[in-house]
C-alpha cells in the first residue's frame, strides 16, 4: 500500500525528552511503513551550522539517518528556524534538501511543498527579517563565528521571535490568501502542502477558476501531528 507521510514544524530540541521521545517514536513506527517521508521546515528549533557536533543534536541526526538505512527516502525543506541546513547536513542524515517552493508529483496530482513563512506576507517583520537573515552575506558572517557563540546568539534570535509572536495580532500570522493563490498559480498547481501557521487544516479553494486545496501540516507539542497520503486521499492525524 503506497504511504507519503509530511511532517513540519517539530521544533525539535534536545533539552525536551518527551518531544525527543514522540520523535523517536515516530520515526520507528510511522516513518519505516512510508514510500517517502518529507519533512516541511523547522524540524529543528534551532540550527546554528551543519557543524553543531553535540550529543543531542547527533542524537536527531542518528535517527533521520536511520531512515535512509532502511531505504525510505528522507526529504527536509529548511524552515525560517532551520534555513542554515547545508550539504553537510545532507551527507550527516543521508537525506535530500528541498528548496522551498518544490513542487512534487504526489500520486499523479502535481503537489506545491512549502514551509509557508513565506505567504505570511502581511507580516512585514518577519518578511523583512526572513530578507537579511536568508543573505549570503549575513549567512557567512554568522557561519564564521565559533559554535560556541553562535548557539548563544540562537537563543537570543528565539527570545526576540517569541516576543514578536506574542505582540503580533493574530491575523498576520496566518497566510496571506492573495499570496498562496499566486504561488498555486504560479507553480500551476491545484494542491499545496505547507506548515509553518500551526493551524493543521485542509482547505478547499478555487485556482484558475478550478477546485483547489490547500494542506496545512500541525506543530509537534504534547502530540505528533502527520499527514498520511495515498494514491486515493490525505489526511491529518494527531498521535
Ligand atoms: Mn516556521
């Protein structure tokens, strides 16, 4: 039986064992069953360099890798918390990386992947941040620091984002309609599968006048959140 399964938004973080656990048990019980697994932004919660060698990020990378050991193929598209993934990165957890927009034949039905910052249009700070933070510039200058200093420096980017989260008026933080129906059209598509709101739902919408939809993967907190997709249909699950 054929079995696509997305992920996104885990934020993953080795000082959380329960969320390391659902991980864990995700990727031994749901992932091995899979004809592909993709992973749709910020699966990290942070990620500082291809380089970062401590035990609890070798930890996650041993698992990913564990994946492509079993010969299910490992797709991850960096989110705006994850953008540092390089081709180290690929070579450590024997996976591929996804520019974001990708489009994908999903079962015949051509499938736009997204992380979804990037719709979020009516969020101006974030789009400007998202600008400089994705420079060559500023990325090697950060790259060229020691990890040390850089770890330290995440932690203040993620005080400052949950700040902005938490003053942002709510509708900002969602996509920008106008936006998605131009990427769908764009990319002449009449499915998209983005994460990144945390407002897992499948949309219907029309494109070009035709039936569309829009997938909209959960964040990992207390439960696992997957979209589970067939030659016949997707759905969300919480686990
Ligand atoms: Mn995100």
């Amino acid at each position: 039986m054929a079995l696509t399964l997305f992920i996104s938004d885990l934020h993953l973080d080795s000082t959380l064992p329960e969320l390391t656990d659902l991980f864990v048990q995700f990727m031994h019980e749901q992932a091995p069953k899979a004809d592909a697994v993709y992973i749709l932004g910020d699966l990290f919660e942070a990620w500082v360099g291809d380089d970062d060698d401590r035990a609890g990020t070798q930890l996650f990378i041993d698992e990913l890798r564990a994946l492509a050991d079993k010969d299910v193929p490992l797709f991850v598209m960096p989110g705006n918390r994850d953008f540092l993934f390089s081709s180290e990165f690929e070579k450590r957890c024997h996976c591929t990386l996804l520019n974001d927009p990708t489009v994908i034949d999903l079962y015949g039905t051509p499938t736009l992947l997204m992380h979804g910052d990037s719709l979020c249009t009516d969020d101006i700070k974030h789009q400007e941040s998202r600008a400089l933070l994705r420079s060559t510039d500023w990325k090697s200058r950060f790259l060229d620091q020691p990890l040390e200093d850089r770890i330290q420096q995440a932690k203040e980017y993620r005080s400052m984002s949950r700040k902005h989260l938490k003053d942002a008026p709510d509708a900002i933080m969602d996509v920008n309609q106008e936006a998605v129906i131009n990427a769908m059209r764009e990319h002449k598509v009449q499915q998209l599968i983005h994460g990144h709101t945390h407002r897992p739902a499948i949309h219907s919408l029309t494109v070009n006048g035709e039936q569309a939809r829009r997938i909209v993967l959960g964040d990992w907190n207390s439960q696992g959140s997957v979209l589970s997709c067939n030659e016949s249909d997707c759905r969300l699950t919480r686990f």
